[in-house]
C-alpha cells in the first residue's frame, strides 16, 4: 500500500502538461511543467515559457473540464 503523501503525488503528475489557469498575482495562464511535492506544481507562463514559478495546488484552476 502506498503512503498517502506518495498517492497524491502520484494522482498530481496526471496535471503535467495541462493548461491552467493561476489565481494569485492578478491571475495568468500556463502550463504544468512537474510536480514538486504533494501540494506544489512548477508552472510555466504561457507568454513565456521560460519563466516559471512555484504554485500551490490551491492557488491553480484547471482550463479543461472532463477527462
């Protein structure tokens, strides 16, 4: 049986690669670029991918509805 800290993590990786969008500092849109640990993603600005922040979980909305 797995850790629950590791099932977590393991439920988040499905997020890489997805288009989100970050509520905190004024709101913008990027990408998930890997997870860090249980409740933070490093995120990537869609204007420009080379700039990327750490985000928790919290403070990040999904574009796409389904799957």
């Amino acid at each position: 049986m797995q850790k629950p800290n590791q099932e977590v993590i393991s439920y988040n990786l499905k997020m890489v690669g997805s288009e989100v969008h970050v509520v905190k500092n004024g709101g913008w849109r990027g990408k998930v670029e890997k997870v860090i640990d249980s409740e933070y993603f490093e995120i990537s600005r869609i204007e420009n991918p080379l700039e990327t922040e750490i985000v928790s979980m919290y403070d990040i909305r999904s574009t796409t509805y389904g799957t």
